[in-house]
C-alpha cells in the first residue's frame, strides 16, 4: 500500500474519531474552544473518516481512485485554504492551523503528486 495514502488514512480517520468523541477534551490543546454544533461536528466526522476509509480502498487498488483521489486533493486544498483563512481574518489559533491546514496541505501536494506521476489511471483500468 501507498504509504501516502496509508498516513493519509490514518490521519482521517483518527481526526474523524477526535473530532466526534474527543474535541471538547482535546480543542482547548490547540486553543479551539468553540467547535460549533453537534450535527456539524458529527457530520465533519464523519466525513473525515469516510475519506479515510476510501484512502484505505484505493491504496488496496480498488476501481474508481482516479476520480476519487482527486475529489481527495481539492479537499485538502480547501481546508488548507480556509484554515489560513480563518488564521488570517477569524483569529483560527496558529496551532489550529499548523495541526489542521498544513497537514491537509502537505496530503493535498502529496496525492497531486500522485496523480501527475500515474499517468492516465491510478488502477490501471
């Protein structure tokens, strides 16, 4: 398995599994007290560990990773983008930033990477 795609499941998943069950413990650690509404928090969750789990699927060479990295990529870009965002205008601590945008800027960089180099088709089909 990619061991891009392998840290970038891990790195999902666990921050699905934070930000559902831990973030009032773990938020004041990087000075993000107000993590907004339970359906909001839970659907954030969510969708971290469901992007995990295809991270996990495609780095097993699954059909359909082309489309699905690249949905990936523009989302990473996105939270790194609106974390600066936030860092900039919001007063989003610089922890947040450094522990949210740029990891999820690095991934985003990483499976760009990924999808220039594997030519027309990340599974061969």
């Amino acid at each position: 398995m990619n061991r891009t795609l392998l840290s970038a499941a891990v790195y999902n998943i666990t921050g699905g599994v934070l930000i559902i069950f831990l973030l009032d413990r773990i938020g004041p650690f990087v000075d993000f007290t107000n993590p907004g509404s339970m359906l909001f928090r839970l659907f954030v969750g969510g969708t971290a560990i469901t992007f995990g789990m295809g991270y996990l699927n495609l780095g097993r060479g699954r059909e359909g990773g082309d489309l699905f990295l690249y949905y990936g990529a523009g989302l990473k870009y996105w939270a790194f983008i609106i974390s600066t965002y936030c860092y900039l205008s919001s007063g989003l601590s610089l922890q947040m930033l450094l522990a949210f945008g740029l990891p999820n800027l690095v991934f985003a960089v990483l499976f760009t990477r990924i999808l220039v180099t594997a030519g027309p088709s990340l599974t061969g089909a």
